[in-house]
C-alpha cells in the first residue's frame, strides 16, 4: 500500500496553499510529481478530492470531508510521534516497578524517594512480589532482583551490586539455647527456612574463609518465604534463620538480633536491573538506571562493610574477654 500519510500531508498542504507548485517548492520536487500523489490518494479513496482547472483548485464535497479529517489524523500523530520522541529525551509519566521484599524495604525505597526527587515528571510504582514477573506483558519497565545467577532470557539485565545473607537469632533465644560455637553446633539448634530465589529452601551454603558446608535442612518448624515475616519470627525468638545484610544490618547494629557463626557468609549473590529492551530506552528508565548506579550500588556496599564492620567488632570484644579469663 502506498504511503497514504505522505500522501495526506501533501493533500492538506495542497488545500492550506491553494497551489501545487508552492508545495513543490516546499519539498523541492516538481508540481507533476505533487498532482501525481494528489491523484494516487484519490484513486486509493476511490473519490475526486479536487476540481482542478488551470487557474484553480477546489475541493469536492468529500475532498472537504477528507481535508477535515486528515487535517485531525495527522494532528495526533505528530503529538504521538513528539511525545514518542520525548520520552527518549524528558523523564516524564508513569514508571512501572516490580522488586523483590526485603530489597524492596531497605535501600531501594531510599533510592527511589531521591530518583523521585530528583525527576518530579515521573511518577513511581513500585510492586513487591518474590517471583520476577513478565516484564512485557505485566507492564513493567524494571524489575529489581537478588539472585546467584539469572536464566537465559531476552531480557537485559545489569548487575547493581552484590550482598550475602548471614544467620541471626535474638539475644533471648541464644540465651535460652546457646550460641553455636562451631558448624557442628548447628545441628542441635532449631533452623529456619527461608524460600528466595537466591537460595534452595532445603540448605543453606555456607562459606567461610577456610571452608565451606552445604547444610541440608532436615526438619524445619517454620518455613516462610519473605523475609520481613522471617525477621519477626527471628525477633520472637522462634529459631536462626538467615537473612540478606540489607535485611538484618539495623537489627544488628541495636542488638535485637545477633550474628551466628560470623565466620561464615551464606552463599553471595547479585542484585540486578532487569529490563525488556536497550534500544530506544526510555528516558524514565535510562535516568533510573543511572540512579540506581550512583546511590544504589555504593548503598549495597556500604551495608556489607557495616555488617563486616560490626562482626569484626564482635571478635574482638570476645578476644579480649577470652585472654582476660
């Protein structure tokens, strides 16, 4: 089919000059070539559009419908094609994002609050769910994700930092049971699961700087799969459980939960930005991104050395108190 925008245009700015020359002059071409595309759009209606004479142009009765409409039509779609164009250049309308709990509830809120800030055009909408849903046909510019290693997929993913889960308790239940001295300790405690997509429910994989131990989870009380329910439970006492650094970092800096084991980090793993496409990104999603680089990523970073920071502080204090005894 042939170009019947082009030949709109051409046809509205016909009527609007009055001439075919002077839109021949407007896209330095000949006012034959101009009548052609006047009558290819005709024959493609199927009606006369204009009464021509040599000193004349008029339009038909359907030429005056057509000239009305076409005139509407391709209003709206230069407002489209401006506004398809600024969102590659202007952060503006509704950003879609999908996050993981417990990632969701601690740096990336902070983060999006000063990206919000910062581009006040563009409005947040931010979804919690474990899973990482269909970003095409659920509508969403961006998913949030921890995981050990992403699938095969057509989505382009960008890697934001990385973090490590450790094993809590609270004071009252080490006080009641004891504080596992070594790995082999573990197995008289009574052990939480939590289901991520970080790591199988069943095990934890433990890694410390002289070895590692995958320590199957044989029989569970409490098996939850979000860690802000773990975390209550672990407040209440119910057990050890493991929790991301991001998740436990203010509950161990105030002392309502402990590190167990802190000589060993359970399996690392990578936070990332997953999203559909890198070609004509978006400007809200590009500008995201960008954000999430420059205050995300340093946050992540900043909780590891805080928790490694607090651990440390830990070993000391009990150094001291050994050598002292």
């Amino acid at each position: 089919m042939a170009d019947i925008v082009g030949s709109m245009r051409v046809f509205v700015r016909v009527v609007e000059t009055g001439s075919f020359t002077a839109v021949a002059k407007e896209n330095d071409v000949t006012a034959a070539q101009i009548s052609r595309a006047v009558t290819a759009l005709e024959e493609q209606l199927h009606a006369a559009l204009l009464h021509r004479t040599t000193r004349h142009l008029s339009l038909t009765e359907a030429g005056s419908r057509f000239y009305e409409r076409a005139k509407a039509i391709l209003a709206d779609l230069d407002a489209a094609t401006d506004e398809a164009r600024n969102a590659s250049v202007s952060p503006a309308g509704k950003l879609r994002l999908h996050c993981a709990p417990g990632l969701a509830q601690s740096t990336v809120a902070a983060a999006l609050v000063g990206y919000q800030r910062d581009y006040p055009d563009v409005t947040v909408e931010l979804k919690i769910e474990q899973s990482m849903p269909n970003l095409v046909e659920d509508g969403y510019d961006v998913s949030l994700i921890s995981a050990t290693q992403l699938p095969d997929s057509i989505y382009v993913a960008q890697a934001l930092g990385s973090a490590w889960s450790v094993m809590v308790a609270s004071p009252d239940y080490v006080k009641r049971n004891g504080m596992p001295l070594t790995y082999d300790d573990l197995a008289t405690h009574t052990l939480l699961k939590l289901e991520t997509p970080v790591s199988p429910p069943d095990e934890w994989h433990l890694q410390s700087t002289d070895d590692a131990h995958v320590l199957p989870l044989t029989h569970a009380p409490l098996q939850v799969n979000a860690p802000d329910v773990m975390r209550a439970m672990l407040l209440n006492g119910a057990g050890i459980g493991t929790l991301a650094t991001y998740s436990a970092v203010e509950d161990l800096a105030a002392g309502t939960l402990v590190r167990v084991l802190p000589q060993y980090r359970v399996r690392p793993f990578t936070v990332f930005a997953v999203y559909p496409s890198r070609r004509y990104l978006e400007a809200k999603v590009r500008t995201l991104l960008d954000h999430l680089r420059a205050t995300l990523t340093p946050a992540l970073e900043a909780v590891g050395e805080r928790v490694e920071a607090m651990t440390n502080t830990i070993g000391e204090a009990a150094g001291q108190a050994a050598k002292s005894a």
